[in-house]
C-alpha cells in the first residue's frame, strides 16, 4: 500500500480521474507541452524546459505512431426517440446511502451513478432516472425523466450520469448485470422529459458547449471490447452525428475524461503501459484537438486543469508522501464536478466508506463526522510482509477480529491477483465482513505484477517475470502459516479474471498450501488465449503475457507456469468456478476444458491411490449472461460461502443469518 500512500496527496489534490482497470495510480511530476498550445493557457506550474529525469536519447524514446485521422465525414445513425417518461415510486437512493453511512450493520445494497449538476441530484429510482433538488435528494420529492423499461432489457441499471452545462440535456448510460454492452440515451429536460436520441455500445462519453451555446456531446463506441472511435454528436434543431476521431493501433484504447473545471475534455490514448492525451478545448469544441506529449513507451500520464494551470499526473519522477488512516485500504473518488472541493470516501474490505473532503482554498482535510463504526474496535488490521525466493520482501494486509483466540485453528481466506499493474481490489464488501465477524482471517497479497509498489512492482511480474508473482504468493501463505495464522488444512484462496493465472499455478505446483479454491471468470488458458488473434483483447494483452505466436521465448515461458499447460495427476484443493456464458473477455471454452482436464487428472490420481483417498470436488458454475465479473450477485456470494464452509467442515448457520444484516435474499 506504499505506493498508494505516496500518491493519495496528489491525486486527490487534482482530482485524476478512476480509469477502471487502466488507471494507473503513478507519479506526478512531468510535463512537456507542445509548442502551438502557450498561446491558449496560462501555465505557471510547469515550463517546456523541465524534462525526463535521466532520460535516454531521443531515438531510444521515439516510437512510431500509427495513422489516425479526425474527420466530420462518418456518421453514426441517431435512433429518435419522443416518447413520455411515467413515473414509479421506489426508495430513494439516498436512503440507501444514508443507511450505509450511520448504521453500518444495516442492510448493504448496490449503489447506482448518481451526479449533482446546480441545483439537482440526478439518479436512478427505482428502474427510472430521476432528479430531484438538492435539498430534497433525501425525500421522496422527485421529477422522473427516463423509464428505463423502454429499453426492454432484462434488469437495467445506469451505470454513468452526465449533464449538459446548461442543464438542457442529460445523458445515462444504461447496462445490465448480465452483459457489458451499454446503451446511451439523451434526454431532453423539459416539462415532458423525452429522449432525444440513443446510442449503443459507449463506453465514456461528456459534454460540452461550443462558442454559439450548443450542447456536444463526444462519446467512445465500444465495438469487440474495443473503444478506438469518438464520435460527437448535437441534438434539437441542429442533429448530427460524426466520427470524431480513429485509434489505429489495436493494443491502445480511448478514454475520455472532462476536467473538474468542465474547462477541458481530455482524449486518453491509453496502452496497458503507455498514455497519449490530447486537449479539446470545452469551450471551442469544433477546433482540432491539441496534443499533450505524444507516446513514449512506457511513459503514463493523465491531465487535470484548475486556475489557468495543468496538472499532469505521471509515472516519471519521484512521488509525494502522504500518510492514510491505518485502516484505509479502498479509494473513491466522487465524481461530481466541484473544482473548490474534492469529496471521496475511504474504504476496507470490512469497513464500509467514511467520507472526506478537502478544501482547497483552506488547503484541508475534513473528516466525516457522526457514527463509529464497531468494526473498529472489534477487528484488527495488520501490515505485514513475506520474504519471497528471491529475498523481495511481499507486502501483505491482514483482518481478523481482536479478540479471536489461536489463530492457527482458525480458517483463512487468502486474496491474490497480481496483474496490469492494478491494486488488488479492496473495497468494502458486505460478505468479507461477515466472515471476519465469524472468526475468519483475511489477508490480502500484494504480489509482483500488481501496482502496490510502483510500475517496477508490475514489470517484475509480467511477460517473462510472471513466475515471481507466483513465487510471491507461495512465500505468503507459508509466512502466514509460520507466523500462527491457520494452517493448510483451514487455507482457502480466491481471484477472480487474470488473478486466476497465479492461483491457478499455484494449484498445480503447492496443492498442499491449500484446502479449498473459488475462482471467478478465470483467466486459466493463457498458451491458447494468447495464440488466438481472433478474440478481441488479444493485441491489448500483448504487453501483459507476451505474444506466443511470434516469440518462442515468450511461448516456452508462458508454458511454465499457464494453469492449462501443467494440469497433472496429483491431489488438488477442491476448487469451485463461477463462469459466465458469453464473457467475452474469458472465453468460457477455456475455462470449460480447463475444468475437464483437471477433473480427468484428480480421478487419474484418486484411482492410483487407491481406497482412502479423499476426492477434492470440481464444480464449474456456468451463470448466463455476458458480464465478465458481477461482484453483487447474491447467488454467486452465497455459493461461494456455501462452498468454503462445507469443504472446510463448518456450520454456515450464523454467517448466512449476519449476512442478511447487509445482503437482500
């Protein structure tokens, strides 16, 4: 958690948009502006002359760049729309919020977008979109604008909220549980609120008003999980519709981010380890875009505006130290545009969010003030660390309740992912909760390949490295066993996605560390998946696990350690899958003969160890759908629950009755 530490001051002081997945939480520090932008901005922060710390030449930087074009040509049909939105009463989504903040044993549910634009609090009510003054965002006094039932999906919910600057216009963008696909619909805020257009398959999208006061909207299409076109679009008298612009280079993606100040849209241009951004200025929207910094390998940057002046988070230089409460473990940054202050929330995996503000004129931090949280009192957070084969010392965040007696008797559930540079995962869930409550031990490892320490943390767990996030995780588990916490008959892992590959791994070379495994939508297949073009991260991945096809080191090394790859007969922990249809990002084929090939290689073993041999269950649940991880779903929740308790001999009984304290049934 150093490395969050160290960046928390400055991404919270300038507001660094959350990119999902991508979002690398790095450095901030380096600058290079392009000479033509001087004359649109005051810049007093940063000046063309502060370059790369110990940077190499200029041809060792230079990469090419793959044509792209801007264009006014290609257009996207609008589907029109003129239909009233009726209205339906359900809880408001205040309450909901209300409740997680005072009265944390209460009921957990899922919180959908909600934004604050001047006077109004729009956010999904029940199945519609709704606003309601500020004030009165806690009552059921609303205005519906969108039915989201006209769609015809099966449990919609809006995933994103954004308003036109004058409020004349709002855009939702609606998913289910069930498929990434999105739709964005636009409607017209009248006295009859109707919507004036959709469109499918976005991903980001904002607004802004050019010189003549009309409202743009610029949006990505999502086509294969890929966003390589934004397009901008205008409504009411003056409809059109046309690609804006067109990424050429499959392994890049498109991000579009408004700044706080709503003064800038930036366009990220984004690899898993590289960044590209270009400015279009929010208040002549029509002018060609301005660029930044072009593309270095391996450079990543994001930009923020406020008071004249560009902020640029980076991953070159050194960073600034910033101390978190010793409990903080998850990060959320509010999404509403406020560039005087800047709310966000703090987060455990136990801990539900405590809200934050700081004030930049007073240069502070306020502290939410009102309920103490118990869990506080009856838990403890401990940061420890695991010496790996190599002596790298592996950072590890370890709960479990203050006053549990022997720890080695009771049962653990370990968490790993390893991958992308990305933080493990650890915001507050209900069920994690829940378990700490009835005595387990959770900890959390933070292996090589994930962000935790920086993007040298990642790039010695990638490509021809991924064996050492591996040797990471086994180090922590045999240190959490040596140091009194449980033992490998209580042991249980879980991941989800790429976070599969190491337990997976770790399944087929120290099946001994473990009793029981959950895995959700794992990535386990990596040989196959890499070699095959035709899906559609492929190219995207290349810079994670190496390109198989072409590389006959990557291939041979990618064999070593793919879970696929090294299935053999042997005794396994008892591992339960969840899988989804029609995920597109792990295709459920290389689950489906991931799970047969290791059933045929435990009963190839339990027949030749004869009589008394224990048979560790396989179980591969297949949910519907198109998501790729639904982290609220209850059934998946309470299987997996279900599952650890019986593989570890437990009574299940009180955990299913404190789960209903947070989870509907």
């Amino acid at each position: 958690m150093q490395q969050k530490t160290k960046l928390f001051l400055r991404a919270l002081k300038y507001s660094i948009p959350h990119l999902g997945k991508c979002m690398q939480k790095h450095h901030l520090n380096h600058c290079h502006f392009a000479n033509h932008y001087y004359n649109k901005i005051q810049l007093k922060k940063y000046h063309l002359t502060k370059c790369l710390p110990n940077k190499p030449k200029i041809s060792e930087l230079a990469r090419n760049i793959p044509s792209r074009s801007f264009s006014c040509k290609d257009l996207l049909p609008i589907k029109q729309e003129n239909k009233k939105s009726p209205s339906e009463n359900m809880d408001a989504f205040e309450k909901v919020r209300a409740k997680l903040e005072t009265q944390p044993q209460e009921e957990y549910e899922i919180i959908n977008a909600e934004v604050k634009h001047g006077g109004f609090v729009y956010y999904q009510e029940g199945c519609c979109l709704v606003r309601s003054k500020a004030e009165e965002a806690d009552t059921d006094n609303y205005e519906v604008l969108f039915n989201l039932e006209e769609l015809k999906l099966e449990q919609p919910f809006i995933d994103c909220i954004r308003v036109a600057p004058d409020e004349k216009y709002v855009a939702a963008k609606v998913r289910t549980e069930d498929s990434e696909a999105s739709t964005c619909v636009v409607i017209k805020l009248s006295d009859q609120p109707v919507m004036e257009a959709s469109f499918p398959n976005v991903s980001s999208f904002e607004w802004v008003k050019d010189e003549e006061d009309e409202d743009v909207l610029f949006y990505t299409f999502q086509r294969n999980l890929r966003c390589h076109d934004v397009y901008r679009a205008t409504f009411g008298d003056n409809k059109r519709n046309e690609r804006f612009y067109t990424e050429k280079d499959p392994s890049f993606f498109i991000f579009l981010y408004l700044t706080k100040d709503r003064r800038f849209l930036t366009m990220n241009i984004m690899s898993k380890i590289t960044s590209e951004v270009w400015l279009i200025d929010g208040q002549s929207p029509w002018d060609p875009p301005m660029l930044i910094q072009k593309r270095i390998h391996g450079v990543l940057y994001y930009v923020e505006h406020r008071d004249d002046e560009l902020y640029i988070l980076t991953n070159v230089g050194e960073p600034t130290e910033f101390k978190l409460p010793p409990w903080a473990c998850g990060f959320i940054m509010d999404t509403n545009s406020d560039p005087k202050n800047c709310p966000f929330q703090l987060c455990s995996p136990i801990r539900p969010p405590k809200y934050y503000t700081y004030k930049f004129a007073e240069g502070k931090l306020f502290e939410e003030t009102g309920h103490a949280d118990p869990i506080t009192k009856t838990s403890r957070v401990l940061r420890l660390e695991a010496k790996s084969k190599d002596g790298k010392l592996v950072p590890m965040t370890v709960f479990h309740k203050t006053d549990s007696e022997d720890l080695k008797k009771k049962p653990l559930l370990v968490h790993v992912y390893g991958a992308y540079g990305m933080d493990l995962k650890m915001n507050f869930r209900p069920e994690r909760r829940v378990l700490v409550d009835n005595g387990w031990i959770l900890a959390y490892c933070h292996v090589r390949g994930g962000g935790e320490l920086g993007l040298q943390w990642h790039a010695d767990g990638r490509l021809t490295k991924k064996l050492n996030g591996l040797a990471d995780l086994e180090a922590c588990i045999k240190t959490l066993h040596g140091q009194g916490f449980s033992q490998p008959s209580l042991t249980t892992l879980t991941a989800f996605s790429a976070g599969g590959v190491l337990v997976g791994a770790l399944c087929n070379s120290s099946p001994e560390l473990l009793r029981a495994v959950t895995l959700e939508a794992p990535f386990v297949d990596v040989l196959n998946t890499m070699m095959d073009t035709t899906l559609p991260l492929t190219f995207e991945e290349l810079e994670e696990w190496g390109n198989p096809s072409s590389d006959a080191r990557h291939k041979k090394y990618i064999k070593r350690y793919c879970p696929y790859q090294n299935i053999k007969p042997q005794h396994y922990p008892s591992i339960h899958i969840t899988a989804y249809e029609n995920d597109e990002r792990v295709p459920l084929k290389g689950i489906v003969n991931y799970t047969e090939k290791l059933k045929e290689a435990v009963m190839e073993h339990t027949k030749a160890a004869g009589e008394g041999q224990q048979t560790p269950n396989i179980i591969l649940d297949i949910q519907p759908g198109g998501n790729h991880v639904i982290e609220d779903s209850h059934k998946k929740i309470t299987s997996q629950i279900k599952f650890l308790y019986e593989e570890l001999g437990l009574d299940s009984t009180r955990v299913f009755e404190d789960l209903k304290k947070y989870i509907k049934f």
